[in-house]
C-alpha cells in the first residue's frame, strides 16, 4: 500500500475527530462546556434600593383628628430635618406621634425657633391656648 501526502493527512483527520468525539453519553456531559462564570468575570455592581419613607405619625389642620391629615413621613431615624408644605405649614391643631417615636416640632422652617416634643404614641388633641396652634413649620423625629 501506497502512502500519498493526501492519505496520510486524511487518515491523521479521521483519528484526530474520532479522539476529540466522546465513547459515551457519560463522557459527552462530562465534556459539556460549564454553566459556572470564570472567576475573572467582571463584577456586576450592586444597585441600592431607592429609600422608602415610613409614617412615624400624623398631623391635622383642625382639633381632634379634624381637618386635613397629613402623615409624617421620614425616610429615616433620626429624621432629619422637614419643613411642611401645604394644607400643613403653619395650620397644624392637633398631632399624633407612633410608639417608640420622638417628634420635635418647630415653628420655624429648617427645625429652628420654639418648639414642641410629642413622643411614644402620644396624642394632642387641641393645640388652641399654646404657641404652637397653627404656627407649626417644620419636625425632625427620633427613636424614643
């Protein structure tokens, strides 16, 4: 038998498949590519959750829960300072505070001039004879 150059490279071909083919099923999931990301992989950045604010309390324009209400919302404890906005700025008669919660309010934007702490689910149903009946501008609260 008679070796050209073109039977040798068919026949080193043909042994070169078959020694790159699995015998068995066994060994073709063994040799499946793997569905695990190499170690090299760039990170992918972790997104943070937008804030949520939760309700520490609640606000009415008018005496015993009258009126407009208006929760206070935070978006965390300690607060921060918040200024009101309307129906609310400086129209506020009578304030629910949750448990376990210290609200400081102000008669002034930005937590400043005189004022009132309500804490620990209290309830003040009238603020008519005080200072602070419909003169309220901003709160700031804590945990109690």
């Amino acid at each position: 038998m008679q070796f050209t150059l073109s039977k040798l490279f068919a026949v080193v071909a043909v042994a070169t498949v078959a020694a790159a083919l699995p015998a068995s099923e066994t060994e073709a999931k063994a040799a499946a590519p793997s569905p695990i990301t190499p170690a090299i992989a760039a990170p992918v950045p972790a997104v943070a959750p937008a804030p949520q604010d939760f309700n520490v309390g609640t606000v009415w324009t008018d005496a015993n829960r009258g009126g407009n209400a208006g929760n206070l919302n935070v978006g965390g404890i300690p607060s921060g300072c918040r200024n009101f906005i309307a129906p609310f700025i400086d129209s506020i008669s009578s304030i629910q505070v949750n448990s376990g919660i210290r609200c400081v309010f102000f008669v002034d934007n930005g937590c400043s001039g005189a004022s009132l702490t309500v804490q620990n689910g209290a309830f003040v149903a009238d603020l008519a004879g005080t200072n602070f009946q419909d003169s309220l501008s901003s709160f700031s609260c804590f945990a109690n």
